[in-house]
C-alpha cells in the first residue's frame, strides 16, 4: 500500500477464518461495536477453545488486506478486534497500518505467545498454559483477561499479573462450560481481591456472534 512500510510480500494477505460486524462481549470493550477479523493458524492448543476450526491456517483462504479493510469500512463501526486462532503468528503491520489509515481503531486479542507486531490501540493478552505469553507482551498489554477453568486458576491469575505495566486493566472470566461452577468463585474473589474486575461473554447471552 501507497505510503506504508516495506514488509514482506507475504503479509500482503491473511489467512481469514470469518470476519463479521457485532458487538465486543468480553473484557473493557464489552458492549461496544466492533468489527471481529478472525485470522486462521495457532498452535497453543486450549483444549476448552471453542474456535478450533482456527487452528489450522491452512484451511482458511488468504484474503488481501485491503478486501478486510473494505468489509470493515462498510459498517458504521470503526472499531476492529483483530483474533484468531492466535493473530501473532503472522505479522500484523501493514493490516494495522491499512487499518489505522482507515480511520479505525485496532483492538487485539492475544495470548501474548508470540513477539508484538502491529500499532494497537487496545492489547487484551489472554496468557494460556498450555504455551507461556512473551514477558514483553504482558508489559505492553492494556487487559489482562485470564480465562477461569479451575480454583487453581486464581494463583496462576496473580502470577501473570505480577508481570503486567501498572496500567493494565485485570479481569476474572469463567470458562463458558465451567460458568456455574466458576462464576461465584470470581464474584468473590473480585470483592476481596478488588483490583480485579469480572468479565462475561455477554455475547453468548445475548445469542449474537
């Protein structure tokens, strides 16, 4: 693109699993209009990821970025959560550079696996365990947001927030399938530990995407 930093060839297109126009359901974005581009490949392997389709970047066409940037422009919305699948694995730039150049702003959720690429307006690192975030990203992130399967996922909450800039924001979410079980454990947690906030997927409440 006109203007933009060189980059290699390959990144001029990404592998798109689905993109879509909703609403953001989960963390300090929640509630808010946003434009969702989910990017295929990732290898952390949650075994409770209800998106595994994404896993295998293979099975999801290249799609040019200036055709992303087109489907979000015809939306009233200029917010865009950039997801996956794991996002990191491909090098961001010039979709976030296109994007910015659009008027949008760029919100991205990561598991912080990978080294940052890209020029964000909002960082969500959602660490998993099953393949440790970058200390260099957890630094950088605006949200944590630490999923929420078993009790002994509050200890593992801390310690990634002990990792974290003093600005980041830190949320509790239950596992959608652990929801009843987990959900009075982080109600309490948060009113004793106040420095955390709970975060839901009100999209699945609210039966949108």
């Amino acid at each position: 693109m006109a203007g933009s930093m060189p980059v290699a060839s390959s990144t001029a297109a990404l592998p798109l699993m689905e993109q879509f126009y909703t609403i953001q359901g989960e963390g300090y974005n929640t509630g808010r209009a946003a434009y969702f581009i989910r990017l295929g490949g990732c290898d952390v392997g949650c075994h409770w990821c209800d998106v595994k389709e994404s896993w295998d970047a293979s099975q999801h066409p290249r799609v040019a970025l200036a055709d992303m940037v087109a489907a979000v422009t015809a939306h009233p919305g200029r917010n865009v959560v950039v997801t996956g699948g794991e996002p990191l694995m491909h090098d961001l730039t010039q979709l976030t550079t296109a994007l910015k150049a659009a008027g949008c702003q760029s919100w991205l959720e990561t598991s912080g696996a990978y080294p940052l690429t890209g020029d964000w307006d909002w960082i969500c690192v959602s660490p998993k365990k099953f393949k440790a975030p970058l200390p260099s990203v957890l630094h950088l992130a605006h949200e944590l947001k630490v999923v929420v399967f078993n009790k002994s996922d509050f200890v593992w909450a801390e310690e990634h927030a002990a990792q974290v800039g003093a600005h980041t924001r830190l949320y509790l979410q239950p596992e959608w399938s652990r929801a009843p079980q987990m959900t009075p454990l982080i109600v309490d947690y948060v009113k004793q530990n106040p420095r955390w906030q709970v975060s839901l997927q009100t999209h699945k409440y609210l039966d949108i995407p």
